[in-house]
C-alpha cells in the first residue's frame, strides 16, 4: 500500500480552479516527479499536503491514517516537509538560525547550534560561516540552506518545488547524490521541475499536471521526454535554434569588479547576446548585479554606474534573478507593475495616462501570453512562472539599449521559456545588447552568440558558436583544467 | 583595502551608539563640572528608568515588526488599579500582582486584535490609547489615588547595594529581556517574523501565538514601569504616562532597533534610553529652556537616525 494518497483534491482560488479532482500517490523511498505547465497547480498540490492550505474537497491518507493538515506544523509532525518555489528564508537571521528555525531548542546554545550547523552544511558541500547573515548570500546558496533546512527535520516525505532552479550543474549533482542518499534511507521524495532531463534522471514515476487536472502517471523507465511534454502541453513544441549573427556596432563597453569577482571588461555590440557560464560561487552571479549598480562598481563606457538610476538612465535594465523580493510588488496588479519602470513615460502634468497604462499593460500580456491575461489581477495570486513573465515585461517596457538578463526562465516552463525566447530573440534582432547570466546550460548555448565562462572569480574561457555542450560543461565544472 | 573599510564600517555600526554615548559624557563634563558625580549618574540612571523598562517592551514589539502606541495609556490604568487596590486594603504584593496581571491582559487584548483579527498594530493601540487612558480616568472619576502603603515608597525611594530599587528593577527587566530576544526559541521567532513572516510560518512557528506574546510583553513593561513611577510619586495618576509611547519609541530607534523589524536588541535600547536621559539632564544642568530641549531631543533622534543610514548603507 502507498505511504501517502490524495483523493479528489480541489482547490479554488476565488475564480481560479487551481485543482480539480487530483489523485496523487507516493510510494515508501520513491522518488515522484511533478510535472506540468506554469499554473498548472503543482505547487498547490503540494502546499496542501505540507499544511500551508487547506484543500476545498478532497481527503488524504498518509501511513494508512486519515489525515487533514491545518497547519506546517502538524504536517511537519507527521515527517512532511517541504522546500518552497519562492524561497522562504529569514534575510535577517543567520544561516545557523534559519537552519533551525522553527524547531530551536526553549533555550537556545549558539555553540551546539553551530555545529551542528556546520554538519548540516557540509552535507550540501556549503562550506559557509554559520554566523553570516542569510542576506548576504546568493540565491543558489541560499537554495542549497533551504534543502539543507529540510534534511535537518528527517520527515519521511521530503517535497522539492523546483530545487534546482538556481542551482548550477555541478550543485544539481550533488542534490541528486543527496536525493539518492535520502531516498536509500526510505525517505520519498516529491519532486517538482521544469527540467525533464533531470526528471528522467532521479524519477522512478512522473505525475503530470495541466490546467489543475490530473493527466496521468507514468512510470519513468516506461515512458521517454516527448510522451511527457505531450501529456504537459497536449499538442508538440518547437525547440529553440539561434542562427548565427554578425556583429557590427558596438553598443558600449562594461567594467565590471567586486569582492568575490576579478575586474571583467565586457563589449557589446547591437543585437548581440551575451552569455555567462558558471556555477554558483565563480563570479558569474555578480556580474549583473554590478553592471546595474547594486554592487561591488561598474563603468559603462567610462562613466559610473553607482546606482540603478544610473544604468537605467544609461538605458541599461535588469530582470533581477529574485523576482520575490526584487522584480515584484507582488500586493500590486499586474498592471501597476508593469507601468512601475515607465511612470515617467506614463504620465502628462503628473497624472497618469490610464489609457495609456492599459495599453501598454494589453501589449504585454498578449505578447508574453501571461496567464490569466488579467492586467487588474494582483501578482501574487500569479503563478511562479507567470510572475516572471511580468518581471521581464516590467524591464522591456522601458526599451533599454541593453538588457540584464539574471535567471530570465528560473521556474518558467518549456511552453513559456519558448515564448520567451521568441521575445528575447525578436529583442536582440531590433538591436537591443543583451547579457544572459544563467545556470541552464542550455538555455546559454540556445541563445548566446559567444559564452564567457567564469572561474574562481575571473573569465576562464570565451567560448564562439557551433557549441559542444560537453565543452562548455567541462569548461565550467573546471573538468577541462584536469584533462 | 575595501576589506580594511568594511571592517571600520562594521565596528561603527557595532560599537557606534556606544561611541555616540561617550562622546555626549565627555562633552557634557567638559561643560558642566556637576555632571560627572557618582550622585548625578546615578539620578540619570534612576530617571530614564521608567522609560527604559517601558521601551524595553516596546523593543519586542518593533524587532516583531508591530508597534505599541497604548503603553503610556496602560501605565495610567495598571498605576490606578493597583494602587486603589492597595489603597483599599489589599496587601502591597497582591495589588501589584494584579496591576501586573492587568498589563498582561491588556497588552493580550491588543495583540489578539493584531494576530487574531488581522489589523494594523499602528491602529490597534492607537485604539488602546484612547480606550486604556478613558479607562484609567473613568475609574478614578480623574482624580489622583493617593496614600499608599509603605511598600510602593520601597520600591520608589529604596535602595539595595547603594544602588536605587527603580535601577534594579530596570536592569532586571533589561537581562530578562535581552535573554528572552537572544536565547529562547520564542525570542528568536520574534527576529524571524520581524525579517519575513511568511518565511516563519512556513517554518513551522506559530506566527499568531508570538505575536499575541509581543504585545502581552509591552503590557507587562508598561505595568512594571507604572508600579516604579507610582512609588516615586507617591500616588497614581490617571493622568501619567501622556507621551510615554514616544519617549519609549525614540529610545528603541535611537537604539538601533529597525522599525522595519527583524533587527536590533535591547542593549542598544538601554544606549537609547541613556543617550536621551543624558542629553535631558545635561541641558537641566546648563539651564536649557524646556521648549529648546524639545527641539533638542528631537534632533538628536534625527542625527541618530541619519548617522545609522550612513553607516549601513550598501552593507547587504
Ligand atoms: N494564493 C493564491 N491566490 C490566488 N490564486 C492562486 C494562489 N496560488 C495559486 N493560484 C493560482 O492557482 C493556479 C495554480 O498555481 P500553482 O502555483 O500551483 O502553479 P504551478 O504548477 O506551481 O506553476 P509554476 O510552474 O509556474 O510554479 C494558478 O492559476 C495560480 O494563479
Ligand atoms: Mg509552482
């Protein structure tokens, strides 16, 4: 009999059905993937069966018991634990304390709370000071505490919602080595994702989502990529090829240095993407944060880039890689944030054009296909990929020069990193510069016209097109080094 | 050398206040010969003490993300009570128990109505300053409560190791808290729904429950600080306390407690409290007007403030 089953599980969301009858099975050190469209309620799914919501009809068996969640707690209780899609850290709590949030001793011991700190750590190959502040880090980093965080409370159904989003190559290997260590241990994992490849690597069966309805179950060693992605999408999608460009003008040159990052100079030309490799830790996730002047400094073309006005008003713009707590005002509609980068264009004497706003709010929404196409919905009640999808209408609504892309398709499925493609692609032909730093490898050979990898802190290697995929992997794992 | 600058950054911002501090005593000796006496520093200490108890209540609040805007108001009504209960006859212990209790009750009914029904702290004990101050009047029909037993004297006018009772009491108060924000579970729930309570809640920690116990925390202060100034008057007024919250508010921001939440401590609220006291007794002792020593007091909490921006600016 299954560990755990949910039956006829419905949830709506004031209009939204986000769930509609769902069954849903997990064998004892199984390892099921999720699978499904954004929105497609795989997140939901798993928010009921971790507390976080109620269902509105339905019930769940877990152990042979029946049971109903009302809280994190109890569903922690009987050993249900999950890692959230939007990360669910503490920023201004130490990476020891948020290890143990929740389940600190009455009296706390900061000694045996870093240690034991330290353990949990290594066992995710993070070798960080328990005491930094969790502010300080990276969101891979922080990805990586986050499954660190879940290991330490030793539930038996272990829920990943798309763990390795942030995560570069080398870091998803070493959570494969863990899932397979929890999952010898009896531990069944949940496990949400976007990638197939990885779904058909660690899975033993896939569950498929579309439109908040149950397709069907497959086991893994009986089904292949393009059965799944039909059952995802009910009809083919066309995989992304990039011809190859010439480059003419130069747009501009970035300088780019900070702590953990060696100086970089960069040189774009119109219409040019350019890609930058590396796993978490080598430098590449500072680079864009620099070049819009969060941090470390930056010149453009010789001048200062001190701030985001600055680059903004350089015609720079970036879709920073968090869209939680730095793309989004996430209580506000979609179409407040998309106006939010073009007030000034918006307006006449100080009033906004509400003409105007909705027009560009319809653009948008039609050419990224966001879903629901509902401009007064407020962006929280949005799926993870949909939010996306208004971040990056957010920054090309100001039609920059150059564009930072940090992450652009972290949690955004194959139907819609397609579609954004389409539009990062119909960008660059018009001229606009852009700079894609991401941990999809994929995605950098699908798009870039040249890869800078990154190393220890500094550019390894430039790499042109045709690409060898085992190249730029060997590149940046540093397997190149030992060959 | 960014290295060696960061480092100079973090030991303001670390040890700033305390620098602040001392420079305001070195200046002030300078001026004023009186100021540097054992008897003076003590008098300071024994008059930001009423304020720091209270602000040390306000501390969990605000690192909780709320804030408490009735504790002024509470001081009057939990000072009545327990006075005119002791007036009436109940023994001493007893009656301050009860005006405890009642701090505690209070600060438990602003806290359901945050946790519970959901609304803005800000306009809960604004609520609670209206309501408790009615309340203290209503009970006394306005007039002050007086002829008290000897045991409130005690605790006004005692002294236990050459040092005042209401310093005591302080101090203890401080230590209770400081180990209550730093090394119990409940404490620390407190920062972690202050930085980001959806990530606490998915965390397992009964967001509800602590807030309910911030508020109830404030309450409490607000009794202790009562029963302290009670003594030094000699009588409860239904009257005391007006402005109390700001006072208490300035000392925890001055003190480097974000209101943002999710930062700061009690320590720096003590540092709070005194740079206010000093700055108080410093300008009594050169004969400030009292109208210049307001606008005095709220420049410092501007410069406080301002000093703090600069400091931590671009640290994350
Ligand atoms: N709190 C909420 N309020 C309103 N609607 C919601 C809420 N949470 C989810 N929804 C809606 O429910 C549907 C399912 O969302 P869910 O987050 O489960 O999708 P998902 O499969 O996890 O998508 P993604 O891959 O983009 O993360 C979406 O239409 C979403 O807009
Ligand atoms: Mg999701």
């Amino acid at each position: 009999m299954a560990l755990l089953s949910m039956h006829g599980v419905s949830k709506r969301f004031g209009a939204v059905t986000a769930l509609q009858g769902v069954d849903f099975t997990l064998e004892a050190g199984e390892v099921h993937a999720l699978v499904g469209e954004n929105g497609a309620g795989k997140s939901t799914l798993m928010k009921i069966l971790a507390g976080v919501q109620p269902p509105d009809e339905g019930h769940m068996q877990l152990g042979g018991d029946d049971v109903r969640f009302s809280s994190v707690q109890e569903a922690q209780a009987r050993g249900v634990v999950m890692v959230y899609q939007e990360l669910a850290l503490v920023p201004t709590l130490s990476v020891a304390e948020n290890l143990f949030l929740g389940r600190l001793p009455r009296f706390v011991d900061y000694g045996a709370l870093r240690t034991r700190a330290r353990t949990l750590l290594a066992q995710v190959d993070l070798h960080l000071d328990p005491d930094t502040e969790v502010a300080r880090l990276s969101i891979g980093e922080r990805q990586l505490v986050e499954i660190a965080r879940a290991l330490a409370r030793e539930g038996r159904v272990l829920i990943l919602d798309e763990p390795t989003a942030a995560l570069a190559s080398t870091e998803t290997d070493r959570l494969f080595e863990i899932i397979t260590r929890v999952k010898a241990s009896g531990v069944s994992v949940v496990y949400i994702s976007h990638r197939l490849e990885e779904v058909f690597r660690i899975a033993d069966r896939v569950t498929v989502l579309r439109d908040g309805a149950l397709v069907g179950t497959r086991t893994v060693a009986d089904t292949n990529a393009e059965q799944v992605i039909e059952m995802m999408v009910g009809s083919s999608v066309h995989r992304y090829e990039r011809p190859a460009r010439v480059r003419e003008r130069v747009v501009g040159t970035f300088e780019v240095t900070e702590r953990d990052l060696r100086p970089v100079r960069i040189t774009l030309h119109a219409g040019e993407i350019v890609g930058l490799a590396g796993v978490i830790g080598s430098g590449r996730e500072r680079v864009l944060p620099c070049a819009f002047g969060l941090r470390g400094s930056a010149r453009w073309n010789d001048a200062a880039i001190g701030s985001p006005r600055d680059a903004i008003k350089a015609g720079i713009v970036l879709v920073p890689s968090d869209r939680k707590t730095q793309g989004l005002v996430v209580g506000l509609s979609v179409e407040a944030n998309l106006s939010l980068a073009t007030l000034g264009r918006l307006q006449r004497f100080g009033f906004m054009r509400a003409g105007a706003v909705r027009a560009q709010s319809r653009h948008w929404i039609e050419r990224l296909s966001l879903r629901p196409p509902d401009p007064d919905k407020a962006v929280w009640e949005l799926s993870g990929g949909n939010q996306q999808k208004v971040v990056i209408a957010k920054a090309l609504a100001t039609e920059p020069e150059v564009l930072l892309l940090d992450e652009p398709t972290r949690g955004v499925d194959v139907g819609a990193r397609a579609e954004l493609y389409d539009v990062i692609d119909d960008l660059s032909s018009r001229g606009l510069a852009l700079l894609l730093s991401s941990s999809d490898t994929e995605e950098l050979l699908g798009l870039s016209d040249r890869i800078l990898v990154f190393r220890e802190g500094r550019v390894t290697a430039e790499l042109q097109p045709p690409y060898d995929y085992e190249e730029v992997v060997a590149h940046v794992t540093g397997a190149h080094q030992l060959a | 050398m960014s290295l060696a600058r960061i480092n100079w950054r973090e030991l303001l911002a670390r040890f700033g206040l305390v620098l602040a501090l001392l420079a305001l005593v070195i200046i002030l000796s300078a001026m004023s010969d009186r100021f540097l006496t054992q008897s003076n520093i003590i008098n300071v200490l024994r008059q930001i003490s009423i304020n720091a108890i209270i602000a040390a209540g306000m501390t969990v609040v605000i690192i909780g993300r709320g804030i408490d805007l009735s504790v002024g108001s509470l001081l009057a009504l939990t000072g009545v009570v327990g006075a005119s209960l002791a007036v009436g006859g109940l023994p001493a212990g007893v009656a301050i128990a009860a005006a405890l209790g009642l701090g505690l009750a209070m600060g438990v009914f602003n806290g359901a109505f945050v946790a519970y029904a959901g609304i803005a702290p800000f306009i809960v004990t604004l609520a609670g300053l209206t309501i408790f101050r009615g309340m203290a009047l209503a009970f006394t029909d306005g007039r002050p409560v007086s002829g008290l037993p000897p045991a409130f004297m005690t605790i006004g006018y005692g002294s236990f190791l050459g040092l005042p009772v209401p310093i005591w009491i302080m101090l203890g108060f401080l230590v209770v808290t400081h180990v209550i924000l730093r090394y119990t579970a409940l404490g620390r729930a407190v920062y972690a729904i202050g930085g980001n309570e959806e990530a606490a809640r998915l965390s397992g920690i009964p967001v509800r429950r602590v807030v309910l116990f911030t508020f109830a925390y404030s309450g409490l202060a607000a009794a202790i600080a009562s029963m302290v100034l009670t003594g030094r008057l000699n009588s409860a007024q239904p009257s005391a306390g007006v402005m109390f919250e700001l006072d208490a508010i300035a000392a925890v921001v001055v003190g480097g407690t974000s209101l943002f939440g999710g930062k700061g401590g009690v320590f720096g609220t003590l540092i709070g409290a005194l740079i206010i006291g000093v700055i108080n007794n410093g300008m009594n002792l050169l004969n400030v007007p009292s109208f210049y020593q307001q606008i005095v007091k709220g420049g410092v909490i501007l410069t406080a403030l301002l000093i703090e921006r600069l400091v931590s600016a671009r640290r994350t």
